[in-house]
C-alpha cells in the first residue's frame, strides 16, 4: 500500500522495523546456538603477554582493554581477580571475571593466540614488530556443590554387625549399607549400637564421597581445558591485527576481516565472535 501510494514516510519505518526484526532474528539464532552446559554461567578471562618484551606486554594491555571496553557494551560486569604489571609498560599477565547472561558462551570464542603487526612506539628504529598474546577463558564453576540424594536412588540394606560387642552384636541387625544406585557407591557402618546411628553415620559418609567426586569431575574439567592452549606463538594465532603497513583485523578461523581496525580494539568484537560460533556449530 505505501508502494502504491509513494508513501516514503511509511516505506522508511518499515525499512527500519525490517532492520530491527532482522537483528533480533540474529540475537535469538545465536542464543540457540548456546547450549552447551556452561554456556550461560560467568566467565573467567586470562590474558598473558608472550615474548617480546615491554612491545608484547603492552599488546596484552591493548586486548585487556578491548574486551573490557566489549563487556561494558554488553552490559556484563568485570572484576580484576590478578594484575601483573609490565617492567616498563603494558601487562605481563591479567585474570579477570565477566559477569552476566552467557558470558562464558561468548567469550570463549576468543581462546587462543592474538597477533599483532605494527611500527613499535617502543623500538627507536621505527622497525615493524610482531607480537603475540594468548587469551584464555574458562567458565567460573560452581565451587559449592550441592548433593542432592532422593530416596528412589538409594538401596538400604540392614544386616548384623560383626566383630566385638558380645550378645548385642549377635543378635541385632543394627549394621547399615546404603548403595547409592546411579553411581554403585556403597558405604556401610556398624560401629554404633543404633541402626539409626549407624544410617546417619553412612549417609554422611555417602554425601563426602558423591561430594569429592563431583569435584575431581571438576577439576579435571578445568584441567583439560587448561591443556587445550596452545603456544604463545607464530602458527597458532586465531586472530591476526594489523595496523602496519595496512590496517586490517582478520579471524584465521572463518576468514571474517574488517578494515576498521580502531573500532575492533574499541571492543567491536561482534562479528568475529558471531562468525566464530556459527563456524562451530556448523562443524
């Protein structure tokens, strides 16, 4: 109808609601596309400069103000766990946190080495440097473990304790056995007269075991994460900026690049990390 009644005024808001239907379509295909288990929980963000001196710790500094600049943006809240500064400028190492809706499902589209190409501010020759950084994120868990032990779960024998107690012993079954069905966890005591006794004593027993193996699921969780980084090197970057003696940033993953290097060390960092999961969930 605005067609046929060369209605500009009305063909420009439906330009714009088009424009902003679109960019919430694209919202809501990546939130789909979040569905790991820790996708949704705060993320933990480790950046360390690698060798090159004060010129790669100050490219460390560069990336740490970048994703703080795209946090912000995000509206996700940042705190500073570890900071250690370089010798003359920049950053040997920072740790931080980024608090918010499915900040590690996002950020960690940013493991890996960063690379950077410039003229040195900090080499009197006036030499072009390259240096590197790795960025290494993790999902903050969630170091207090709840267990939860339903009844359906558990089989409770009762049988007579053996061993010293003379006629109590013998004649009363207050020796308990609680099998802990989806893990065939058993744990069993028999050193108090009381059968009650004796279930409280083994479902504390129980609760401690379920409880430390939760937690080697977590650490070695951590761990193979950890063991996933690779070497602060050449070959390994997943990103590359260059600001001499053009100026580019391109992702080496799925080959996105943009001219406006400015913007992308201002924390404009959407479409790499965009790119990046679309490029993951195909694969």
């Amino acid at each position: 109808m605005a067609v046929e009644e060369e209605d500009l005024t009305v063909l420009e808001e439906l330009r714009k609601d088009l424009q902003k239907t679109e960019q919430e379509i694209d919202k809501f295909a990546l939130k789909l596309m979040l569905n790991d288990k820790d996708d949704h929980v705060n993320a933990i963000v480790s950046i360390n400069a690698g060798a090159g001196g004060t010129e790669a710790q100050d490219w460390s500094e560069m990336l740490f103000r970048m994703y703080l600049r795209w946090c912000d943006e995000k509206g996700y809240k940042t705190d500073i766990i570890d900071f250690q500064p370089g010798d003359e400028a920049g950053i040997k190492s920072v740790t931080f946190t980024a608090k918010g809706e499915y900040a590690f499902g996002y950020m960690k589209t940013e493991n890996g080495v960063h690379r950077l190409v410039r003229i040195s501010p900090f080499n009197a020759n006036g030499k072009r440097q390259t240096s590197f950084a790795s960025v290494f994120v993790y999902p903050e868990l969630e170091r207090e473990i709840e267990i939860d032990i339903q009844d359906k779960d558990l089989r409770i024998d009762v049988f007579r304790a053996s061993g010293s107690g003379g006629q109590h012993v013998n004649k009363t079954s207050s020796a308990v056995r609680i099998t802990h069905l989806p893990t065939k966890i058993a744990v069993q005591c028999q050193q108090e007269k009381s059968q009650h006794r004796n279930k409280e004593i083994a479902m504390s027993v129980l609760k401690s075991r379920l409880y430390q193996m939760e937690k080697n699921k977590q650490d070695q969780k951590l761990q193979e994460l950890h063991d996933g980084k690779d070497d602060i090197a050449w070959g390994s970057q997943i990103r590359s900026y260059i600001l001499h003696p053009y100026q580019m940033v391109k992702d080496h993953r799925t080959e996105v690049e943009t001219g406006n290097t400015q913007a992308v060390l201002n924390g404009d960092i959407d479409r790499f990390i965009d790119a990046a999961l679309f490029n993951e969930k195909n694969e």
